[in-house]
C-alpha cells in the first residue's frame, strides 16, 4: 500500500487526494441534508397532518396559491391522564405577505362564549378553551370562527407536555420573566433573564394563580417560550440535532398543513415574522352558577375582528 501511494505521489496524481476527500465530504453533506429533508417530509404528511371539516382545503388552497393573507389557529394543549385536555393557549396568528407582516392575538382560555361544532355541545355557552375537550380541534376552530367572524385558513395544536422534550433537544433556552415566584419544583424563577431546562419552561408557561396579570402575564410567557425554541433551533449548533427535534415535532405537533403547504409558507410568508404585533383580549372577570368566566364585551369582540380582517383587505 505504501509503495502505490508513494507511485501515484511522484506520478503528479497526489491533487487527486484531497479532491476526492471533499467529492466524499460533500456527497455526505448531501446525502445527509437529503435524508433529513425525507424525514422531515414523512414526518410532516404521516405523522403531523391532520386535515379537520371545519376547514375547507380547496378554498384555503387558493388563498395559498395567490399568496393572500393566511389565519392560523394556534392551540397550546394541556392534556392530562384519561382526559383528551383542554386548550390552554389560543391564539390567532395572521400573516400578510404582501407587507410582510404579521399579527398574534391571545384569547383568554376562560372567555365565555357559544360553542360551535359538530357534537351535543354545540349551541352551549361554555369557557372556549372546553371547545377543544368536547370536540377537539374541529370545534375549537368553528367557535373561534364563531366568535370573531374570521375565516381561519390552518390551525396547528401543540401539546404542552412537548415542551419539556423540545426544551431539552435544544439544550434549554433563555426567556425574561417580569416577575420573582417559586415553581412548584422548588426553582426560584428570578426577574430578568432565565435559563431554563424542560421542566422549569413547563412550569413557566403553567404559572398562572401567582400572576396578577393572569391570563394575560401566562400567554406573554407562552410566547417566551416559543421564541426562546425559536431562537435556539435556529442556531447552528442545533443542526445535529435535526433527527431527535424532528421527532419531538412529530410526537407533540398536529396540523392541517402538509409538507408542500409548509414549504409555500416558508418561501413566501417567512418575512412577516420580521414586523410583527401582539394583543391580549381583555374582558371582565364573572361567576356565574359559581365557575369563573371572562365576559368579553361586544366592543371587545368587535376591535378584534376589525384588528384581524384590517390584515385581511378584500
């Protein structure tokens, strides 16, 4: 073997080393993106989509194709044993490509309003967040739609239990937390910046009767989390964990997006995540029949609706 490599040295041919090193290294870069691009579109289309009724694909696809402004339905769900779970984050996330920019509307889990869909719940006035225990994400998005008088194009639901496995893939994140309080695991959530493991983000995000913002100061910290995903998945060192945050997705995440959907949103929506603005809805807190409600007001309701069809132009 010496012998032949020294021949091929004096012969002129040593360039050919290091040539066929990178044809190998970059064949299994390659190779390598290759794979993960088809587990990622297994993982999507088998695994994570989920088409639902109450959202009409044709008529979402057209809006797609000519690149209209889009309404997604975001349900963060808290599912517990023997329970299908309630939907304890609810947002509406609406992208207007055309001046790349965005808009992300909270609505309280315990607002008060009639629940629409399929099943004998329909026609019920409950707390919304109940709309996904009695008809999962089928009656969450019709009585969204209900309420608002919005048309909402994709919905994507989020286990929260998730969160743990996604923080611990990414290697923790960073959040600012506005307020001091102790979890209920002992840790000693401090105002400022934060570095939190799986289980402290859970109980970041599950805090809510020590908050005297409520609702509102639990969605604020809802979209730390996320962000703080955001910002370390984005990050270069996360690359190697492509195969195990592909997993987590696919364990915790349902939609009604396929993998070519996701692909059209990145290419012509991503850039309205750069402007984008945020709103709680704010009602007034009720006992009825002695279960808490948030009444929200026809004013209220009204505002939204104008915020999020504003983004919508005919």
């Amino acid at each position: 073997m010496k012998k032949k490599f020294r021949s091929s040295f004096k012969q002129g041919k040593w360039w050919k080393i290091p040539l066929l090193l990178i044809l190998l290294l970059s064949f299994g870069t390659s190779l390598y993106f290759f794979l993960i691009y088809q587990e990622v579109k297994g993982t999507v289309n088998e695994r994570m989509q989920e088409d639902i009724p109450a959202i009409e694909h044709s008529v979402t696809k057209k809006k797609l194709d000519r690149k209209a402004p889009l309404n997604v339905l975001l349900m963060g769900v808290d599912k517990r044993s023997n329970d299908r779970g309630r939907s304890d984050a609810i947002m509406v996330l609406t992208l207007e490509p055309s001046n790349d920019r965005s808009q992300l509307i909270s609505i309280p889990r315990d607002t008060r309003t009639t629940l629409v869909g399929e099943g004998e719940k329909n026609g019920v006035v409950d707390k919304i967040n109940h709309a996904y225990a009695f008809g999962g994400p089928g009656m969450t998005v019709s009585t969204v739609e209900h309420l608002l008088e919005i048309e909402v194009d994709y919905y994507v639901k989020i286990n929260m239990e998730g969160l743990v496995q996604m923080v611990d893939t990414v290697g923790g994140i960073t959040v600012y937390n506005s307020m001091e309080w102790t979890g209920e695991n002992g840790f000693h959530y401090r105002p400022g910046e934060l570095a939190l493991n799986g289980e402290e983000a859970l109980q970041f995000v599950r805090m809510r009767y020590e908050d005297p913002e409520g609702d509102a100061g639990r969605n604020n910290r809802q979209r730390e989390v996320i962000q703080g995903i955001l910002d370390e998945g984005a990050k270069i060192s996360s690359i190697n964990k492509a195969e195990e945050i592909i997993g987590v997705l696919g364990d915790n995440v349902t939609m009604n997006m396929d993998f070519a959907t996701v692909q059209e949103l990145l290419m012509h929506y991503r850039n309205t995540r750069n402007n984008m603005t945020t709103y709680q809805m704010e009602g007034t807190g009720t006992m009825i029949n002695g279960i808490y409600y948030l009444q929200m007001s026809d004013e209220e309701i009204q505002q939204v609706h104008e915020r999020i069809t504003a983004y919508n132009p005919k």
